[in-house]
C-alpha cells in the first residue's frame, strides 16, 4: 500500500462500525444478485448448442465409431488407430466431449460456469450417454469394450476439459481487466 | 457465517458464487459505513458512496489479483469512490461559484451599481477575442465544456483550464480594487 495512503487506511481500521440502512443493503445486494442471475436451464440450452457445434467440427475430422461428417482429407482416425481400438475410442471420446466442455468454459458466463461445475460429473455423465445413444442411432458399430472406453474417457475428458477452460479464461479475464483499467 | 476467508470468497465470487459476495458484504458493511460516515457530513451522500462502492467492487472484480489481501483493496474501492465524489462536487461547487459571481458581476453592471463595473469594463476591453467569446459561451451562452473545446476544435481539459486562469485574473482585479 502506497505510504501516503497508510494514516488513511489505519483511519478506517479504526472507524466505528455502523450498520448501514437495511433499504441500502437491500438495494446493493438486489443489484449484484440481479447482475449475476442466469436459468439452469438456459446453461444447459447453450451448452447443447456448444456440443451441437462442437460434433458438426470433430465428426468432420474425427468420425466416432465409423460415423462422420463430410469428407475431410485430414482425419484424426489415422493418427489414434497407430494405438489400436482401444485408444482411439478413448481419444474419440475425449475429442468430442472434451472439445465441448473446453468451449462451453469459454462461452458461459462466470455464474453459469460455476454452476455448471456444481452439477459435475452428472453433465459429463449424461452428455456422453445422449451422445452414444444418438450415434448409437445413426449407425455407430463397436465393440462394448470401445463404447466403455469411450464413455469413461469422455466423461474424465470433459470435467478435465471444462477445468482447464475455466481456469483459462479466469486468467485471460484477470489479464484483460489488469490491461484496460 | 461461512469459514472461508475473504480471499477465498472473493476467488469464489469472481468465479460466479453470488453467496460469496453475501457474505463479503455481511462482514465488511459496517466498516465501509462507518468510514463513510465519518468523512461526509451527510448521511444521504453517505449512502450514494457506499452504494457506488460496492457496485464498483462488482464491476471491478476481475481486477482482484489472486491472494492479494482482500481488506486493503476494497478499502481503495471506498477511498476511489468517495474521493471522485468529493471531486464532482468541488467542481460542480466551483462552476456554481464562478456563474455567481459572474452573473452579480453583469447584474450590477447592467444597473451601474457595481463599484468596479468601470474597472471591469476596462478590463474585458483590454482581453483578446478569443479570451471574450471563451467567457461569453460560457456564461453567457451557458455551454459546458466539451461543447466550447468543440467549437473551438480544443480540449475540454484547455478550455477548463482558459476559463480558470481568465476568471481568477478578473476575480483578483476587483478584490484588489475594492480594498
């Protein structure tokens, strides 16, 4: 603390401590509590939205269980198969759900992300399951072994994931309000 | 009353948990009241600084530094807040003052009661014209600053600052004067 300012700051240390206005406390908490109000359900509307985007661009590089999206001439497919069935299933489901998780930390509000992490790893949970069950529909063939694989790793991908973002872009924001004030 | 600690809850509600900045406020409310009081000697400006004190305190907390001592920073949030209050009303009480004394100026000019109206003349006469039409646009035509540095393709800081100079020069002939 800057020197000039030391009297200053003892002077408040020391000030009798007086009990605002309920009415003002009323009107500061209402505010912050409005600032930072969101719906669950909007979280979860946008993070559907975040994997929705999130499958259209890893299935055009990385097709999951033989179902992919266009013909890209770069596919992750040939870089996992090098590891065997096993791995690939295990890095698919990483890719896909990890992929949106790490964009949903980045696209959700601070509030929304906190809440988010509250409710792990159920999301993750049900996210892969949808998921399997949806490629399951469009013709995914594998083994039960893959699908295992694939679901554990992509549930552990996308917790992983979502912490590593948020944590990214808690020290972006610091950086970026340091920056501009 | 939870256990963390006020770094820890500020770490949280930059993090989102609204519950934290509850409990921040619970524990710090009466310590920023308290000192606000102490420094404004109205309770209603109080509750304007302390209320823009903690809503500075949600707008800038992505600037909070990790593990940097929670109490000392927001006592500069409270320090900053009152501070830039007491300078807006210095300058607005300034304003006020020198539109008075220059509207008492011109009145007793205009009914020749003015003891220094000859002096003043004198002295208007004698300044440049960009110096009269500076002190007619704002006192006459009534315009703020930024719309005097517009017309004059200045700043509004060299406008403030020509508007000072000029009015303290005029202010300190006719005290001299008078006595």
């Amino acid at each position: 603390m800057n020197k000039d300012i030391r009297p200053d700051y003892e002077e408040f240390l020391n000030a009798a401590s007086v009990l605002p206005p309920a009415e003002l406390s009323e009107n500061v908490l209402g505010h912050v509590h409005e600032a930072l109000r969101f719906s669950p359900t909007s979280v979860l509307a946008k993070l559907g939205l975040v994997h929705l985007f999130t499958s259209v661009c890893v299935l055009y590089i990385c097709p999951q269980f033989g179902v992919s999206w266009g013909a890209s001439s770069f596919s992750l497919v040939d870089a996992f198969m090098r590891f065997g069935h096993g791995v690939c299933a295990a890095l698919c489901g990483v890719t896909l759900v990890g992929g949106t998780f790490l964009f949903a930390a980045m696209a959700l509000r601070p509030q929304e992300s906190f809440w988010l992490k509250k409710q792990m790893p159920w999301i993750p949970i049900s996210l892969s399951l949808v998921t399997l069950i949806l490629l399951a529909a469009v013709g995914a063939k594998g083994h039960h072994t893959e699908f295992m694989l694939w679901s554990v790793f992509a549930i552990a991908g996308g917790w992983m994931s979502f912490e590593i973002g948020r944590k990214g872009k808690l020290i972006s924001s610091r950086f970026f309000a340091k920056w501009a004030a | 009353m939870r256990t963390e600690t006020d770094e820890e809850l500020m770490n949280l509600y930059i993090q989102g948990e609204v519950r934290a900045f509850d409990e921040l406020y619970a524990r710090h409310k009466s310590k920023i009241y308290g000192y606000l009081l102490k420094r404004l000697s109205s309770k209603s400006v109080a509750d304007e600084v302390f209320q823009t004190t903690f809503m500075k305190l949600h707008q800038c907390r992505a600037q909070y530094l990790d593990k940097e001592p929670f109490l000392p920073w927001l006592y500069t949030i409270a320090r900053n807040a009152l501070f830039d209050h007491l300078r807006k009303t210095r300058s607005e009480k300034t304003k006020i003052d020198a539109y008075q004394n220059f509207s008492e100026l011109r009145n007793s000019e205009s009914t020749g009661t003015h003891p220094n109206a000859e002096l003043l003349e004198a002295r208007l006469a004698e300044l440049s014209a960009s110096q009269k039409s500076l002190l007619t646009q704002r006192y006459v035509e009534g315009l703020d600053f930024d719309e005097i540095a517009k017309r004059a393709n200045s700043n509004p800081v060299a406008v403030r600052q020509s508007l000072s100079r000029l009015t303290r020069k005029l202010k300190s002939l006719l005290k001299g004067s008078a006595s």
